[in-house]
C-alpha cells in the first residue's frame, strides 16, 4: 500500500505523478529520504521546512504505517509516506533532475560477502541518484560503518558526484543537521558517525 499524508487514493505508480498537483501549492523544492526508519528525521523536518516536501520511503510496512499516523497527527502537510523498495520506487515517481536532494541514512551494511550486492550504495544505485538530483542537488549520507563509508565514497565519486569535502574525504555535522531518531543514540553515547555530502555537478556526466 502506498501512503500518503494529503490523499486517501494510492499514488499510482505507472508514471510520474504530479507532484505539484498532489501537494497543492505553494510551489516546493521535492526532497526523498530512503529508508525512514522510525521517522526521527521525517519528523524533525516537516516542521523545520515548510517550503520543502519530503518524500519518505521505508521498505518496512510498520515502521511506514506508524510514521504516516504520525505525520497525519500532527498535521504535516509538507511530508509523504511510502512503503515499498526505494530501487522500484524512486525512477517510478521522479523524473531524472527533480530531485533538491536524497537523504540516505545508516543503511543496511550486509555484512556478508555474498550479501554485499544489496547494499543500497551500489554502483546501480548511485548512478540513480545521480541522475534523480537536480544539478547542484546533494546527497546527504550517514553511516556508523566505517568500512561501508569508505566503500560508499569510492563509488560515489566513481559515479559522478563531487564531495564536497575533498576527494575521498568526510563532511563534518553541521550546526543545522537533523539527526535521525538512530542518530541520536550515537551522538549521545559519542559513537562515531561517518558522513558525506555529495553533490550533482552542474554539468554531470
């Protein structure tokens, strides 16, 4: 089932909804986090950015369904819950270009060698969020893993994106990050977090 906080009809999925038509105006930069989890960012910046929509996408069908009650509670207009696979998902309902930003947020590392082709930050899937952003649009990404960090800015430098930190370097928090609801748990026990700011060139290959 396909969630979503201003409309009880599923979005349908067979072409590129229009976004701006679903959300009404004013019209808003379109934003797309993958993987929601518990919605502790979700949340935090429906508020925090009224002028942005937030398309947030968790393949878990209970953690979607508790952070759409969530949002329809507090009224969010700015924010739209989906369940399913981001892989499916997201070519299905963004153009190439459409996208302000992607924020991506302690993935699954896969620990295992044979499982290590379903990390989301895979050659295939950075060349999707690449081509999704806007030029001049970041990806915001954040794991505790160190070993999946440095494999994931290898590839995404590989794929086209500039960091903005420096080739092969990591972005420091900024002031005004949010902090998913796992985040948190880290920044309070002092937990390392590697975290990369990734940008779509304007002119990308």
């Amino acid at each position: 089932m396909i969630f979503s906080d201003r409309d009880e009809a599923p979005i349908a999925l067979d072409m590129h909804p229009d976004w701006a038509a679903l959300l009404g105006p004013p019209a808003r930069e379109l934003e797309l986090e993958i993987g929601s989890g518990h919605g502790g960012y979700a949340l935090a910046f429906g508020p925090r950015h009224p002028d942005r929509v937030l398309v947030a996408v968790e393949q878990r069908r209970k953690f979607a369904a508790d952070l759409e009650e969530k949002v329809r509670k507090r009224k969010l207009g700015n924010l739209v819950v989906l369940t399913g696979d981001a892989r499916i998902l997201a070519p299905r309902l963004f153009p190439e270009g459409s996208l302000a930003a992607v924020h991506v947020h302690f993935p699954d590392p896969w620990w295992k060698r044979r499982h290590v082709r379903r990390r989301l930050v895979d050659d295939g899937m950075s060349t999707l969020i690449l081509r999704l952003l806007r030029p001049g649009g970041h990806l915001d990404f954040r794991t505790d893993v160190e070993r999946y960090a440095r494999d994931a800015v290898e590839r995404l430098e590989e794929a086209g994106f500039a960091n903005a930190s420096g080739p092969g370097r990591f972005a420091e928090r900024g002031p005004e990050e949010i902090p998913s609801t796992r985040e948190k748990r880290y920044l309070a026990s002092g937990q390392p977090v590697w975290r990369l700011r990734m940008t779509r060139p304007r002119e990308s290959r």
